[in-house]
C-alpha cells in the first residue's frame, strides 16, 4: 500500500500501553501500525524518534466569548493556539436561547466554525434561558445530544453574559427529557447556588471589596458542592446521565464516587488551572489585576488541588477540560464584581499541565494521559473510535511529544489573542513538538501550520 505519511520512531502510547511502533496514514486515517521497516514506503516520513506518539487532545469544554469580541475573530485565533499544544477537537458550548429552529441554529455555528477553525468540534448546548428548555429532543437529529444547565448565575454577570438563571423546575423539565434520549445523551451541570453565591456576593460588594481571594469567598465550595448534591439526586429520581465540567472541590470527588456507588452514571471534569493555582497563594498576576483571577467556580486550595489530582489517578475525574474563555486584560477590566469571568485560554496548557505536573512529577503516567485527554472525552462524547485513541480507522489526528522538552511560557508563546496567562513564567518540562490532524502536519515546533478553515463539525447522531 502506498501511504501518504508514516510517523517513524516514536513510542505510541494507547490508554493500556506504550509500544515502539510506527504509524501509517492513508487519505486522513490510520491505516497501519506496526514495525517501520514495513511501513516505510510513504509521501512523507516525520521522525518522531525519542519522542511519544499521542492521538490528538480533546479538549471538551470550550467558549467563545462573542459578546466581546467578533466571534471569528476569536475561533480563528483560539483554535490556532491549541491546536500547537496538541488540541485538534474540541468541545464548544453554543449558546441556546430558545425561538429559533435547532436546524437553523445547528447549521449557523456550524458555518462560522467550519469558515473560520483549525480544529474539529462538536456542540454542547448551552441553555441560557428558561425559555430553551422546552423540546431538546429536536437537537440530537442535529448532531447535538448534550445540554448545559447554568445554576451558579445571578446579578451583574449574568446579565452580561445573557443569562437567566434556571431554577429546579427547570432542571427537573430538562433531565426528564435527556433521560428518555438514550444513545449517549447527557446533562452538563454549572454546579453553584447561584441564589447563595449572588447573596454573599451583594454583601461582599457592599463591604467595597475588589481583592483577589473576595472572589472565592463570596462563591466558596459548599456552594458548588450543594448545588453537585442536588443535582446528582434529581438525576437519580430521573435516571439522567449527568456531566459535571469544571470541578474544584475535594468534596466533588466524595460526591462522584458515592453517586456511582449507588449505579449512577455521573463523570467529572477538571481544568488545569484547578490542578496548579489556588486562591491560598495569589500569583502576581492576580494582585496587579485582581480581575484577571475571577472564574466560575473560582480556584480553591491545596487540599482541593491534591483531591483533584488523586480524583484523575483512580478515575474518579474522568476528563480534564479548559473552560477556555479568551479575553485580553483591558477586556477583564478593574471591577471584581462586573468583570467577564474564566481565565483566559488555558487549552494550550491541558497537555503540558499533564505532562509537566502529571507525568514528570510521578502523578500519572503517559497512558493515563491518552486515557484523560483523548479516550475519555472520546468515549462519553459519542467520538470513539474515530477519536481519542491511535488505532487503524480513527482519524489520523497526533500529537508528538518530547517528554523531556523544557519550556518558559509567556503569553505570546502560546499565540493566543490573550495578552496574559496565569502560567507566564512558569518552566514546563514535557512539551508538544508537532501536531497532526487528519494526516497533514498543521504546527510543528510552535508554528501553526493549518489555516483557517480547515476544522470539520463532528455530528453525534
């Protein structure tokens, strides 16, 4: 067989295994894996000697934050960033507000996307409106088949934001109409007493103050872990599979695993930045712009930090995800309390916060990672085995990694329109050297490669 390209010495890694390997590719998939010297004849040999083979990183919590900015404008320079870090499919939330045909709304973010990425991308609803609630099984013949419930927003962000905040109704409504979906369909829970959160945070703010840690204190864990709590017992009364993204707590992993004790179908997300920063420990960053700390759930403490990390070694937290929300400094503003929330674009670092603060500080190991990055968010997302794993048939999407690779990190490195990131300064040891989608090398040693355009929408029928 004549091959288009064939990944030359490397150590591809599987979620079971590392194994000494090379990988053809034929028409955009993977069509052999085996020893090189019968895998030799091809269009284009890259060397990935000393270096690991992954299949291309899902990151399955991404936004595009379009009410500051032109929404292409931020696809075209997000996607770009994670794509040299080794993302190439990515999860977006799309907005939901109810009075429009899915067909229509379905196909408009499609069109964006696909004019505009560099990676591939399947939807999340997110439902920002009481109003969308009615009639979410006329999304999954659309290719969408998982909703997002925000119950952590109240007062002058949400407004900002387009939110009205659902109530229990309106989560009992929607988790009654998933759970007679089947076929991989799933609730996504912004879990946080949004009414508890907007009542500590009124009286913060009258108090007149705009530090850093207010932040975690007017939203502190036993807000997200009530709301988690409440959550998992109205989808147990319904049967509804439940997706927590972006969890901060210790008592989070507690809940999950009682939750599956009792036969529940319950995963748990984490994000980097919920791995590596605390609210105990402010970075500079954060006390010569204290707006710039300010994300939904806020960052925690050490002991959450530690929880996390065991949660992702006994499989507890299943998938880690980035919460991307791409804003620059003058865009975060000075104001703790009227800020846009998330902590920039933090995609680029799921794989080197894996890598650097996983593997190489004997937390996990390197088929521990395919399984959290790729195999996982593969799996519950209705992807496998087109993607998450290198194995004849999936999509040719990998990355290359150099395990031992040494990196300073500042914002421009990681190419995003963010002209900050909480990891500036920070030495990373492991680092992504090349990335493949679809059998065309699309960034190598940080240049992206690709342009925009060539990200496909990935329907999960």
């Amino acid at each position: 067989m004549s091959l288009d390209m064939v990944v030359q010495g490397g150590m591809v890694v599987s979620p079971r295994q590392v194994f000494s390997a090379s990988v053809g590719i034929k028409d955009g998939r993977v069509v052999a894996i085996g020893n090189a010297e019968y895998l030799s004849q091809a269009d284009r040999v890259v060397n990935a000697a000393g270096c690991y083979v992954l299949p291309g990183i899902i990151d399955p919590h991404y936004h595009i934050m379009d009410w500051i900015a032109p929404g292409e404008e931020i696809i075209r320079s997000e996607t770009a960033s994670s794509l040299a870090s080794g993302v190439t499919t990515i999860g977006l939330f799309v907005n939901w507000r109810g009075g429009e045909e899915p067909e229509t709304f379905i196909q408009r973010n499609v069109t964006r996307w696909e004019a505009n990425a560099v990676t591939d991308v399947f939807f999340h609803l997110s439902i920002r409106d009481p109003a969308g609630i009615g009639g979410l099984e006329r999304f999954p013949p659309h290719g969408v088949n998982t909703f997002k419930f925000l119950l952590g927003y109240r007062g002058v962000q949400a407004r900002a934001a387009g939110i009205n905040c659902i109530d229990d109704a309106d989560l009992f409504a929607g988790f009654e109409q998933i759970a007679m979906m089947g076929g991989g369909a799933r609730a996504m829970i912004h879990a946080e007493n949004g009414d508890i959160a907007g009542f500590l945070g009124d009286r913060f703010r009258a108090t007149g103050r705009n530090d850093f840690q207010v932040w975690n204190e007017s939203r502190p864990g036993f807000v997200e872990a009530e709301a988690m709590r409440r959550s998992v017992y109205l989808a147990k009364v319904l049967g509804c599979p439940v997706y927590f993204p972006h969890t901060t707590i210790a008592e989070g992993v507690e809940i999950a695993i009682d939750a599956r004790a009792h036969g529940q179908d319950i995963v748990v997300e984490t994000c980097p930045q919920y791995l590596t920063h605390t609210s105990e420990e402010p970075i500079p960053l954060f006390r010569q712009q204290p707006t710039l700390g300010n994300v939904n759930p806020p960052l925690r403490y050490w002991r959450d930090v530690e929880a996390l990390w065991s949660g992702l070694r006994s499989r507890v937290v299943q998938t880690v995800g980035s919460d991307c929300a791409s804003t620059t400094r003058q865009e975060k503003g000075s104001d703790m309390w009227k800020t846009v929330m998330g902590l920039g674009n933090t995609s680029n670092m799921i794989l080197p916060v894996l890598l650097s603060e996983g593997v190489n500080k004997g937390r996990l190991t390197m088929p521990e990672v395919v399984e959290i990055a790729c195999h996982n968010p593969a799996r519950i997302f209705n992807l496998h085995p087109r993607k998450g794993e290198v194995t004849v048939g999936a999509d040719a999407d990998l990355v290359i990694v150099d395990l031992n690779r040494k990196v300073l990190i500042t914002p421009s490195l990681l190419q995003s329109r963010c002209d900050w990131t909480i990891y500036d300064g920070w030495e990373m040891r492991g680092w992504p050297v090349a990335t493949i989608k679809q059998g065309e090398v699309v960034a190598q040693e940080g240049r992206v490669l690709a342009k925009p355009g060539t990200g496909r929408f990935l329907p999960r029928n």
